[in-house]
DNA sequence: GACGGCCGTGAAGCGCCCGACCATCGCCGA
DNA sequence: TCGGCGATGGTCGGGCGCTTCACGGCCGTC
C-alpha cells in the first residue's frame, strides 16, 4: 500500500499540484468547482497530509510535548498524570494535534528533552508541570522561543502563561471547616518544599492558624512512598500533643495514614480526622472514606491545552488564569472534635 | 534562536553538505580527520537532525504510537497504563524514540487513528491493548504494513508478534492455592468477555474446578467502576450458596469488593477469602492488604518495546512470546476456610 | 597508461506550500 | 476598434533539511 501524494490528486483531477494545495487548503486561486472536483479525488484516494512534508516546509510539527518528571512506580500510583493527559486529548484530538509523551529522571533531563524537541521540530509546544521555585525550565522555554503552560504558578513562570490552582484558598477553607468541627491542634503532611504549590499551602496553614489564634501546626514531608507516608503519620501521632486533624498532600499519602491511624487503635474521626488534597476513586475506596480537596484534573488539562494552542497560534487567549478552585468533599475521615 | 542544519556545519567546517552527513551518520566516504572536524563542529553548534526531514526522506519517524481505548476516568483509577509507558519509554528514550499517544473512544477510532498515522507518516509502529476475539485492528495493521506488537493473544494476532501473558496458569496457581485452603465454593467476577485474556481465565477457572471436582463456579461481569463492582460482589454474596472466595478481574474491582463485604458484615479472610488479578499499590492500601496475582507491567512494556524495534527493522527478535508468568501474592485478604 | 580505491562534491528528490508568473476574459476609455 | 487594465483561475518552480546516487579528481599499482 502507498500513500498517495498531492501529485497523485493532481494527476487524476487533471490539474497542477499548486492547485491541489490550494483546493485543499481553502485558499483562494481555484474556482469552486475545481476545488469539488479535487476534494473529491483525494477523499477518494484517502489523502491525508505527509505531517513530515509539513513540519519541514516550515509548519506546525502538529504535535505537543509532555515530559513528566515521575520514576515508574510512583506513574502508576497517582492518578492525576492520567487524568491530565485525558483532558489535554479531548482537546487535542478535536484539532487532531498529537501528544509526545516523554518519561524523564530529572530536571536536566527534561531540559534536555524540550531542547531536542525544540531542535528536532518534534513540538509546538509544551506543558510544564510541578512548578519549583527558581524553576530553570522557565528560563530555557522562553530562550527557546518555544511555546509552553505553565501548570503551577501564578509566581516565577516569567513570561510563560500558566494556570494555577488556588492552593491558599484551599487550604484555608480546610482549616475554617476543621476549626468548625472544633479542632484545634493542626498537622501537615507535606511535599516536596521546592514546589510551589506545596509552599503555598504551608504558607497558608500558618498564616491561618495564627490569624484563627490557633495553636503553630506540625509540619512534616513525606514523599509518594508507602513507608515514608506511613513514617511521616507514625511521627505525628507519636508526638507529645498529639494533632487531632491531619491535612496531607496527596490522596495517597492520605490513604497510608488513615492505615496507619487504625493500625495505632486511633479511631477515626473520633479521635482523629483526615483530609486529602487531590480527590481521587482511592479516597472512596478506603473505610471510612476520606475527605478530600477535589480539582476538575481534565478539566484543567483541557483548559492547558487551549491556552496552549493560543499561545502557539500567537492570539490572545493565553492569558495566565486560575483553574477552578478546589471544591471540599466532606466524607467519613472527618468529624466534630470532642475534648475528653 | 535559529536551529543549525547540516549546511550550517559545512560551511563551518569547510565541506560540502553531502560528506557532513556521511560524517555523521557514520557512513564511509569521508577521512577520519574530515569525521572528527564535522563532529565537533555539530557539537560546538548544537546540531540535531531536524526530524521531519528525515522522515521526509523515507527514513523514520523516529517515534511509535500508543492508542488509548478507556475512557478519562478510568485511565486515572488503573495504573496498568502508566507503568506499562514507564516501561516503554524506558527503551525508547534509550533509543531516543518518541511515544506517541492517543486517547480513542472506541475500536473504530482506534483504528482510524492507525490509519492516520500511517498515512501521516507519524509513527514507526504501534503497541496494541487488549486484544478482542476477532479483532478488526488485526487485519488493518496488517494491511497497512504497519509493524506493530499484540499485548495480548498468543492466539488471534495473526501475523503481528504479541506478548502474552498465561492468564490460564494464573488462574491455576489460584484455584489450586484457595483449594489447599480449604475452599470449594469459587466465584469469579470477571470483566469484558471479549478481550482475549478475560475468557481464557474463565475457561481455565471452570476447567480446573471440574478437573478438582470442585462444583461449578459462580461467574458475574463487572465494568471497572465503582458501582458495577460493588453489584457484582453484592449478587454473589446474596446468593443462596455463597461463595467463600471470589477472585476479580482487577485490582480495582477487587478494593471496592472488599469494602463491600465488610459492609455486609462478612468478616475478611474468616469468612470469605478474596483474591485480584494485576497487584497495585491499591492491594497494600486496604485492609486486610489484598492477595494478588502479581505481574511486572514495567518490565513487560519494556519487552514489547524492544520486539516492536525489531519488527521495524525487520530483523529477528520479533516473535511472540509469552510474559514471565504472574507470582501469587498471599496477603491479609486470603485465608483457611472453616467450615462452620 | 588503464584501473581501482579513496575522499569528496553536485544534484536530485522526498511531499508540501507559496511567491512569481501567465493566460484569458470582460470592461473601459481613447 | 483597439489597447490597457484588473480580476480570475490556474501553472511553474524553488526550497524547507536531509540522504544518497552518480560522478570526478587524485593517488598508487600492475
């Protein structure tokens, strides 16, 4: 089977290749009646345009990149990389884009990718994750020229547009909702402090609480690891005044230390309540089921992915903005604190 | 920033353009000495073949597709995905090979998507999911000449290589397992009786318990969310004769099983034994934790990966063969059965 | 002096797009 | 009546970056 050409449309419609392209490409300079014919023919023939033939003539390599920053094992685990992928297809396929998947062991690497990317015309475009401070992707992109969304931020993604998740107001609404319910000893099980949504938060648990006259939270991190999660949750119970709230990072985090809790003979949420950043199925699956801080993920990867086209096209509409705030579900890891 | 191309490097380092790519292709007709000043100058410029020229001129497209046939959310709940890229791209970055993926609602944009691809000159390859009986993306692939590598079979590819894993002696290494415990009443929910792999283990589950004289299993369908997984586990554990292990299709289904059971009061191993197909972090996060029948996807991306280079170049390496066999985890979830 | 290796150059061409050009026609003013 | 002109509908050909085939000097050898 061969593919066949512009050549080949223009041999049987009895016209020169110059016109094909034109009838194809709704340009002017072929009668009406010439483009029907030519349409025609080639959806007759099954022509689709040779992506390689297009990249080179100088166009759209019609695919975008996404590098993710994840060893294996964690990939799998967490669910939020697939949903954001789901949602930047829904729009890609629409405008039948493709997505260039790339696993990396580190930020170097992934500078390295976006650079061959950039080198080798394999991208328009690319969506960054995980935003650090100081991030040094940043500053490569927009050298590069090379059009990209920020995932993170509203702070240091320099010139690059990006979608941030209101990480301080979510966090406050967790802490006026737990204040509620009568707790007053806070925990925090963190990640990774070069991120910057994880500062906003940590930043936000603190102000609050001293705004509140809430007595200074715990703090601690913990990475996606069972042991270290489990670790993390084993040393705040294990503290002298011990927290009757904990806030976690990550559903999976969550979920190991609700384990944990019940393995100590802590009644949750009786003596203990937990709340979940990151809503996912695994919050619903543990008893009791977990409260958590809910995002539309594909949602915000469908939004990415129009800001991206905007920004790769050079019109507006790539504006930094706010995905939606994070929505809390109340569920059973959560209850009204009794003194004792 | 301008990307440098090859005549970029000729003038430099004052050649023509035709010895600059036999220098660096590794091609005879150029000095060592000629080699070794066209090299440095293409690093010093940070070269990179631009990778539509290449592809244009009938060489590779240097990446290979994926098609994603799940809907958004359950790509997030299955980790099956994820680790199965984590293991292809470990050798296609090796090989500095994109991955192309593709999220499609159905068989038939599947295909559709291989047809693009093909005739866009996008991809080198495909890795197939989960084969069906009959499978239409068979015969297509073939047609096209697209090289292309089965996760799934061995019977039913045709002539494409496949990886299989051998879902009949998973399901023995169970059966056998849960009988040395003591059970005799099985049930099997099981998913989409059309992928390939979900009848050979209802078809070994049946041949094994009449071989062991053991009575007729008891066999419901669940989809991968919550609420089908929750019914199926609910009919069978309300049926007259219940059963007093169930063994699922997946891991997923299996958690959300368990919740269920408790909920009916049923007290787990004690009173009933469960057991899933395809371990995953989920397995560990429940309790008891779940036994499972483990498999290293990773690894066996990996493989495929390796078996679809070889179907590209069209050397050895390219036959079917089966995955290494699944490892029986016993956890928390299975235990002795007592009759009461 | 014919010949074969070795290094290297020139040019064609992959498929597509687009700027330059050209033929035809209808219309207008001289 | 006829030349000039603009609009319309089309053709020609170059070039994107890379590979590769055909060829051409140049040397050493029989």
């Amino acid at each position: 089977m061969k593919r066949p050409t512009i050549a080949d449309i223009a041999g049987r419609a009895g016209v020169s290749r110059s016109a094909v392209s034109f009838a194809l490409n709704d340009q002017p300079g072929v009668s009406e009646e010439t483009r029907q014919r030519v349409l025609a023919v080639a959806s007759e023939l099954g022509w689709r345009p040779h992506s390689a033939a297009r990249a080179l003539r100088g166009g759209r390599a019609g695919a975008i990149g996404l590098a993710l920053q994840r060893p294996a094992r964690l990939l799998g685990a967490e669910p939020f990389t697939m949903e954001l992928i789901s949602g930047l297809e829904s729009e890609l396929s629409a405008r039948s884009c493709g997505l260039n998947l790339q696993v990396v062991e580190d930020t170097e690497a992934e500078i390295a990718t976006y650079r061959r990317w950039w080198a080798e015309h394999r991208v328009d475009g690319v969506i960054v994750l995980n935003l650090r401070d100081d991030d040094p992707r940043v500053g490569v992109l927009e050298d590069l020229h090379l059009p990209a969304v920020v995932i993170g931020g509203p702070a240091g993604t320099g010139t690059l547009p990006s979608i941030w998740s209101q990480d301080a107001s979510g966090m406050t609404d967790v802490i006026e909702y737990l204040a509620a319910l009568g707790h007053r000893r806070l925990a925090h099980v963190s990640g990774d402090p070069n991120m910057r949504h994880i500062v906003d938060r940590a930043d936000a648990l603190r102000e609050v609480c001293r705004l509140r006259g809430l007595p200074e939270p715990l703090t601690v991190r913990a990475d996606y690891s069972d042991e270290d999660s489990a670790q993390a949750t084993r040393r705040l119970l294990a503290a002298p005044d011990r927290p009757t709230a904990i806030i976690y990072h990550t559903d999976l985090t969550a979920v190991t230390g609700l384990e944990v809790a019940l393995e100590m003979g802590l009644s949750v949420p009786d003596e203990l309540s937990l709340v979940a950043f990151n809503d996912s199925r695994l919050c619903r699956l543990v008893n009791p089921k977990l409260t958590a801080l809910a995002h539309d993920i594909p949602g915000r990867g469908a939004q990415a992915a129009r800001m991206l086209f905007a920004a790769i096209e050079g019109g507006p509409g790539a504006d930094s903005q706010p995905a939606e705030p994070y929505r809390l579900l109340p569920r059973g890891s959560t209850g009204v604190y009794r003194t004792r």
